[in-house]
C-alpha cells in the first residue's frame, strides 16, 4: 500500500484540520518532530486505514515524509509541508489560506457575507470577492501585492464556480473561510437535565452576542440562524437563512425592535431564566 498515493484526494481540508488541531495546540504552524509517529497513525485512522497492517503503513508514510522533507532546525515540522502530503492541490490551497485568516465564529462570517452581498441576492461576484479578500488580510494586519490577490480570487472561482456565472454562493463561501467546527455540535439539548440546559444555553448566548449587549442582532442572529439550520441541514442557501431568519423573530423578538434579547429567547427554547 503507498499510503500517501493512497491519501492524497481522500481527504478534505477540514478533515485534516481535525487531526492537526490535536497536535498543534499552541497554534503556531508546526509540530514536534517527535509528534510525527502519533500524527502520522492519526492521519491514517481518518483515511481508514487497515489496522492490521498499521505498523507497515506507518513505517512507509513515514520513511517516504523524510525522503521529500528536511526537518528544520528546531526540530518542527511546518503545517504546509504535511498538508502537501496529505490534501489534493485545491483542498491544500484552501488549508492554507484559511491558516492564514482564522474566522472566530459563524457571526464574524456572516457579518462579511452580508458587507459583501449588499443586494441580498445571495451570490457575491469575482470582483467582490477580491475586495473581500483584501479586507480579510487587512483585518489580519497583512498587506499582499495585487498580483498574489489576483492569484488568490482565480484560484477560488475556478475551485468553487462550478458553472462558470462568476459568482458564489453563501456555501461556497462559507467552505473557503470555515474550518471549526460548528460551535452548537457540543451541546445535547435532548440529554439534559433542566440546570444543564440553562448552563448550556449561557454559553451558547454568550458565544452569539459578541457585541455583549444583551441581545442578538443583525449578524449576530444570523450566525446563530447559520449553525442552527446546518445542525439539521449542512448545505444551505442565502435564502433558506433569511427565510428560517424571519420565522426565528416572528417567534422570539417579542416586543418587535428586531434584535432578540436574552430572556426572548430563552423563553422561546422553553427555558424560564432566574430573573
């Protein structure tokens, strides 16, 4: 078996970011060279790799590894070099990109998808998405030459514009920035107690109200709209959210001001919150 042969389309950018995480904890890019082992096994784990024959498949990504790479001074192997062995062109491109321009949370995406998409139409042009992308880096304090952009925006259209109309599409997007995991996937609402669901439902409102006023508003409940809908539905569309958007206010903006205070949404999720 060559494994990295093997590897190398099976798995996406978000399935590698799973297995680096466990291993890069201080978030600076790289791994100790004495990690390699363990990385490596974990790697093959998530491609399914054939127990019984671990150790051989182990010795051989390993011994191929070092035929093509030189471990560094210090001893640290760098992310891009292990993604290279691991991802397809396109998926490695996407790994690094997003590496480069970490997201916090589903409301940070969805406060630039609506900048970008003012006409609410649900797509956002090539030409949109390049001044997306300067502003992202900018908001990151790098600053990268025209052309690298350009490199940047024709490398995503031709990865995410299937049909060739020069736009994307909310999930297009959404695929280029996202690599944590959905923040609502480690609650279980239905296997709680009563005083467990009030302490989950803190965090989670404490998680969506970045603006730390009490209430969710314009983004903020959009982020909260987006990980929603992808609990039961992991593709959706701009209009599915602005439609579940809509029903979600009608039902908890109780006094109508178009945000959703603390105490209306726990109402609505059936909690009854201490005053």
């Amino acid at each position: 078996m060559d494994s990295a042969h093997v590897a190398v389309g099976k798995l996406d950018a978000a399935g590698f970011w799973q297995v680096w995480q466990r291993f890069d904890v201080d978030g600076k890019g790289s791994i100790d060279e004495k990690e390699l082992d363990a990385f490596f096994q974990h790697m093959l784990m998530k491609l399914g790799a054939d127990d019984t024959i671990m150790e051989e498949n182990l010795r051989k990504v390993k011994q191929e590894f070092m035929a093509t790479h030189h471990v560094s001074n210090d001893g640290r192997t760098q992310i891009k070099e292990l993604a290279s062995m691991f991802l397809s062109e396109d998926e490695n491109f996407l790994l690094l990109f997003r590496w480069e321009t970490p997201l916090d949370s589903s409301v940070e995406f969805m406060q630039i998808w609506r900048k970008y998409d003012a006409d609410s139409s649900g797509f956002i042009s090539a030409t949109e998405l390049r001044n997306f992308l300067r502003d992202l880096f900018l908001h990151h304090k790098k600053v990268i030459p025209e052309a690298k952009l350009d490199e940047y925006t024709d490398t995503m259209m031709k990865i995410f514009d299937k049909n060739n109309d020069g736009r994307l599409d909310l999930n297009d997007l959404a695929r280029i920035l996202a690599l944590q995991e959905n923040f609502l996937l480690q609650f279980k609402m239905d296997a709680c107690s009563t005083e467990e669901r009030k302490r989950d439902f803190e965090k989670i409102f404490a998680y969506y109200d970045v603006s730390k006023t009490g209430a969710l508003e314009g983004p903020e409940v959009d982020g909260f709209v987006k990980d929603m809908m992808e609990l039961v539905k992991p593709s959706i569309s701009c209009v599915d959210l602005d439609k579940f958007r809509e029903i979600l206010l009608r039902h908890c903006d109780v006094n109508k001001d178009g945000k959703i205070q603390k105490s209306e949404l726990a109402l609505c999720l059936g909690l009854k919150m201490n005053p």
